[in-house]
C-alpha cells in the first residue's frame, strides 16, 4: 500500500496522531523545516452521511497570519477526495473570525450558510467531465465514418453514440 501520511504542503507536514483511524482524532501541524515542533492541530472527523466529513484547524497563537490556514484547508481538501475518497468536506468558523473565513475561501470553500453565530462553509469534489471530452470525439469520429460509409447522419449517431457511452462509463468509475 501506498504511504499516504504525511500529508505534504509546500511549508507545512499533517500527519494523524492515530494513522489507523484519522477520521476520529487530532492531526498535528508542523513544519516541514521543524517536523517534531507542533504548530498547530487539525481534526478531520468522517459525518454519518456517506461521502461527507468535516475539518476544523486551530493554529497557535504566534503562526496565525502567515497563511497555514488556507495551506491547511487545502491539503486536507486534496486528501479527502483522493486517497480518503470523499465527495463533500465541510468548515465552520465563528461569523466573526475575519482570518479564518479568508483561509477558507483562499482554499477554494465556499460559504454555505450563517446560523447561530457561525458561517458554515464546504467544498465538493469536481464531477469529471470525459463525457463532454468523449462526445466532441465521438463528434469527429462520426464525421470521418460517416465520410467514410457515404452517410453522414449514421456515422455522426454512431460516433456520438459511442462517444457519449464511452464518457459516462469513465465519469461513473472517476466518480465513485
């Protein structure tokens, strides 16, 4: 199996104090230049809805305002839809926490909702498009075929056809 922990930034080392079960405990936030020296800690904890979890980070005081926050975020937005093979990540923050609602939103979240004080963010995983990619090649290959039998209109249906099928069985399998 390939090792997945560390998660890797640019600056910045998240690794699972309990690699066995992340989806229930503390990571620890640390530098790359200063691995056993914690800056911070993040939680990522699986929710009861197929596909969906949810993250929250706290930097020590003295590295806020250096943007670890937005690096965090999106790392562990990286992680979650590839090796941990979620669809949706969701973030809150207090409506008034400025710092964290700009990481959030510099790390592609998108804000969701105010309730109760608290602004409510998530980010979901891009739907693959080979669909569209496999229909505008079913659309030449369709023309050259067509070309080719002396019909145009069944090479063209053929070619989107095939195109078309050939797309939606590679988003179906991308998409899981």
């Amino acid at each position: 199996m390939k090792k997945i922990f560390p998660v890797v930034t640019d600056r910045l080392l998240l690794q699972p104090n309990n690699e066995e079960d992340f989806w229930n405990g503390e990571w620890t936030v640390s530098l790359k230049s200063e691995p056993d020296k914690a800056i911070g800690t993040l939680n990522l904890t699986r929710s009861k809805v197929p596909g969906e979890a949810s993250v929250s980070v706290e930097l020590e005081p003295d590295q806020r305002n250096k943007g670890y926050g937005s690096e965090i975020f999106y790392a562990i937005s990286l992680f979650a839809f590839g090796p941990a093979k979620m669809k949706e990540l969701y973030a809150s923050c207090p409506n008034d926490n400025r710092i964290c609602k700009r990481a959030l939103e510099n790390a592609k979240y998108i804000f969701r909702e105010n309730k109760d004080g608290m602004d409510h963010y998530s980010v979901r995983k891009d739907k693959a498009a080979w669909t569209g990619l496999y229909v505008c090649i079913g659309f030449l290959g369709g023309l050259i075929l067509g070309i080719l039998i002396s019909n145009l209109v069944a090479g063209m249906v053929i070619g989107l056809l095939a195109g078309f099928l050939i797309g939606r069985f590679l988003d179906s399998r991308e998409n899981r």
